[in-house]
C-alpha cells in the first residue's frame, strides 16, 4: 500500500491542517485542476471500453460496475442515471458494491478483502459471457473488485477496470485498463476526492458515449428521456420544438398525445403515424427513434 500513489503524502498540502479557510480550499481546488489532465491522457484506453460495450450491447449484452467504497458508490449513481435519462431498462447498465444496498450510505469497509465475494456478488446479478464488467478501484488492488473481474474474463466478457494507479494488479487481469494517475490526494489515501472525481468523470464518459452510439440522443437532445416530472415535461416539450420545428402550443399537444412519451411523440411527429403505430416501432427497435421511423417509412 505504501507504494501506491494514491496512498502518498502530497507534499503540497502538509500543512493544510493549519491553512485558513481560503487557502486549505485553493489548495484543493489546485489539485482538482489536475483531474482532467489526467483523464485526457487515459482517453485512448477510455475510447476502447467505449467501443467494447457497444459492440456487446448491440448484440443484447450488459454492463456492469463493480466496486467497493466511494468506487462502488460511483458506480451505483451512473447506473442508476441512465434509465431516467436515456430511457433505457433498469437492467441494462447495473452498479454491484460490496455490502450492497447499505454500503450505499454507510461504511460496510470490512467487505472489500473478500475476494470470492466480487465473484459470488456479480454471478448472482446473472452475469453471463455476453456481458461487459468494468472493475473500479482507485487502488487498483481490491481483492472484491479483482474477484468479480476475474471471474467476468473466465466467462468471455468483455473486461475493463478504472484505476489511479499504474501497474496495479486489476490492470493484469482486465482486457483494457484505463489509468488516471491524478497523484496524491490532498489528505493521504482520502481517494474519494480526485480520484472519486476522476472515476466520475470517465464513468460519465463511457455511459454517456455508449448511449449516444446506440441511438438514445439526437444530435445533442435527450430525446429518450423519461418525463416523471415537471422539470422533465417542460424539458421533453423544449426538445419536440426542437427537433420537429413546432410552436410550444402544438409541441404540447403531440406531446400529450403521446401518452407524455418523448419518444413516441418524435415518431409520431416525424412519420404522420399514430400512437399504437409509433409505440409499436419504438419497442421493436428497443427504443431507438432513428430506426422506428426508418421502419415506417419502409413499411409506407
């Protein structure tokens, strides 16, 4: 451990203790100026995951996130942002963490060290060799993540890991290691800050751009998008104005026609169909707008 930058006294902050407030949170924000650095020189290896879930997405694969920790909690969130934002199922893009639903919100630390954990944890979630596993440990030393990855590249999946550290043991097992060397951390080994960040970071990166390759964004438009709320519903009426070039008044009403169904509403907009029509296309094509329109207009 003693090794491993991530685990390093930052010289820059050795006295951060009796620093006045100003100063200890510029030190830090002069440390978070480096994540981004770091992220840009992994983004070769990022782009490859990328591509790599992709391919087995297309053919009805899965993601999953494992970790423990702040890694594992990272995990968890992006998971649980997509449905809502992309309009996909729960089940496609899943976060495993170590202690599971209570390490959520309270520190059940003891259950990283168990290596045949990661590996039972992730067969439970039904893993099969059609899936792709992301392993995140800022470390890049957890026996629980390292356990779950392991047995993901046994199966055929398709393997990566997010890691702070070069050279680390997860890196060994997976088929793409993407390394962010961010340093040492403003208070030693607290790997919550700029690594956390910088494993948010590219998480956003590969949710985000998988979603786009398989067809849920229009140009830049969460068109796939599920409207629960009233936020949401001014945001889907915005985004038919725009992407059909309507009156904010006749946007509403597609859009009630709907059924409150972004997706729909557009194929509705875009092929003259009806509801049961457009609805129907949509969910032969799993929800990619593009493709439900093609089909109509094949079919017309």
């Amino acid at each position: 451990m003693k090794n491993l930058i991530t685990e390093c006294s930052n010289p820059k902050t050795l006295e951060i203790d009796q620093a006045p407030t100003i100063d200890a949170i510029t030190l830090i924000n002069g440390e978070d100026k480096l994540v981004a650095s770091a992220v840009e020189r992994a983004l070769t290896d990022i782009a490859e995951t990328i591509d790599n879930i992709v391919l087995r997405l297309e053919k009805g694969g899965r993601l999953f996130y494992v970790g423990t920790g702040t890694s594992g909690r990272l995990g968890v969130l992006d998971a649980s942002e997509i449905p809502p934002t992309f309009g996909v199922p729960n089940y496609l893009i899943r976060g495993i963490i170590a202690g599971g639903y209570d390490a959520l919100h309270s520190a059940v630390e003891a259950s990283e060290d168990d290596r045949n954990a990661g590996k039972r944890d992730l067969e439970l979630a039904g893993v099969t060799g059609n899936d792709a596993v992301i392993g995140i440990a800022a470390s890049g030393r957890t026996p629980y993540t390292i356990g779950a990855v392991e047995l993901a590249k046994w199966l055929g999946c398709f393997t990566a890991c997010i890691t702070c550290n070069p050279d680390s043991e997860i890196a060994k097992v997976v088929d793409v290691s993407i390394v962010a060397e961010v340093g040492p951390e403003v208070i030693a080994g607290s790997t919550r800050m700029k690594a956390g960040t910088a494993q948010k970071m590219i998480l956003n990166m590969i949710s985000t751009t998988v979603m786009i390759k398989l067809g849920y964004v229009s140009g830049n438009r969460m068109t796939n998008l599920k409207a629960k709320n009233e936020k949401l519903v001014e945001r889907s009426v915005r985004i038919l104005m725009q992407e059909l070039d309507l009156t904010n008044r006749i946007a509403s009403e597609l859009f009630e026609a709907a059924n409150q169904d972004l997706r729909v509403a557009i194929v509705m907009g875009k092929t003259g169909t009806k509801f049961d029509v457009a609805a129907s296309k949509l969910l032969e094509n799993k929800g990619v707008i593009k493709k439900a329109v093609a089909s109509i207009e094949e079919e017309a």
